[in-house]
C-alpha cells in the first residue's frame, strides 16, 4: 500500500457497532415512562444521529421540542453508564486494524460523537492496535460535514489528505473527506434509513459489507 499512509474511520455504524447499546439506552427511556421496548431494527438505521436520532424514532421528538434537551441530557447519562455492554467491532474490523499496521499504514477516527463518549467506548473495546490519532465531535470549533475534524486527525498523524482515506456510514464523511481532500469510501454495512443511499454520497468506492474491507484496503491502488 505505497500510496496509502493513513485511514480515518467514522466509530458509530462504521468502525464499531454501537446500536445495541445506543437503541438499549432509549428503550430504557421508554421502558420508564410505561412504554414497550422498540426492536433494534427500528433504532438501528438512526444510531449514527446518536441522541437526535433515536430520541425522534422513540419519542417523536426534534431539537426545537421544549422537552428535548431535558431528553438528551437523560439520554447521554443513561448511555455513558452502559457505553459498551454490546457495542463490538464490526465483523471482520480486528483483523483490518491489524492489517494496517502490518504494512505501515497509521489509522485514527473522526467521529461527531462527544468525548466523553469516545473515550470511555474506546477504552472497553480493547482495539487490537490503538488509532494515531482520535477527534471527536467536541475536539474542533467544528464538527463533520466540515472538514475541520479531518484536517486535525491528519495534522496529528503528520500524513497529508491526498495520501488519506475516509471511511463512514453517512453522507457527511464523504462531504468532510472530499472536502479535506481525502479519497472517501461508504461503508453501506453502516447504520442507513431507508432512501438514504450511498451511491448518491459522492464515495470514491462502496463497500457493501465490513468482512470485505480488508481485502479492498490490501487493494487499494489497483482500485483507484
């Protein structure tokens, strides 16, 4: 992989799947307030909205709701006390992480979730290789679409855009990516509501499931 030198990765939906315990922590909510249990199926395609998302699928609710902030705030606490009780890599994940470092490729990610989050999740995973480089949604004055977050992460790895890659679940990777200057590719295995398709994200490459990721990065010139 000479050309390669880094890759970043969206956590929730992309590098990790978080949904269970994202979707646990709102049907917790529901459950409290005398309401049934929602299936993961139906929380799922929004876990990458984090809090916004799954408070509107559980609870009807939009960020200009009277209630909302208050939900939010129950939301996060509830999640932060069982941030990775099934949250795992995705399959396949492991052994990518592991293959990058093999061949000298340094990787990081760049995710909107809040730090106090991303850490604590980070630390439970146990990663086979830890990332160069991680910046969350509250790292930059900014956060993805804007390329503000990207620029940071490679600035900390010290590899340039055009030697990066972007991988994330939602159009605003590829808008960030492109933006940064990084080659970008959607991860179709990621968290996606219906009509949100990533042939319409502007990606350099799709990949449909995360098992196929390794070999498509052993690739990686050939494809481009």
């Amino acid at each position: 992989m000479p050309e390669l030198a880094a890759v970043l990765f969206d956590l929730d939906g992309t590098l990790v799947d978080t949904a269970p315990d994202l979707g646990a922590a709102a049907n917790r909510m529901r459950t409290d307030r005398g309401l049934s249990a929602l299936p993961l199926e139906i929380l799922r395609p929004v876990a990458s909205q984090g809090a916004q998302g799954l408070l509107r699928v559980a609870f009807h609710l939009q960020p200009e709701d009277p209630d909302f902030a208050p939900m939010r705030a129950e939301f996060l606490e509830i999640y932060a006390a069982h941030i990775c009780e099934q949250s795992t890599l995705f399959p396949g994940m492991a052994a990518t992480l592991t293959s990058l470092s093999a061949h000298g490729v340094v990787w990081g990610i760049v995710t909107n979730k809040p730090g106090f989050l991303t850490l604590p999740l980070l630390s439970a995973l146990k990663l086979p290789v830890p990332p160069g480089a991680v910046v969350s949604g509250d790292s930059t004055a900014r956060a993805k679409p804007d390329p503000l977050p990207i620029t940071h992460a490679l600035a900390k790895l010290g590899i340039s855009a055009a030697q990066s890659l972007m991988i994330g679940d939602d159009p605003r990777d590829m808008a960030a990516g492109k933006a940064a200057g990084t080659r970008c590719w959607a991860a179709a295995w990621g968290y996606l509501e219906a009509g949100n398709d990533p042939r319409h994200w502007g990606a350099d490459q799709i990949i449909q499931r995360s098992e196929q990721l390794e070999f498509a990065l052993l690739h990686f010139n050939t494809a481009q």
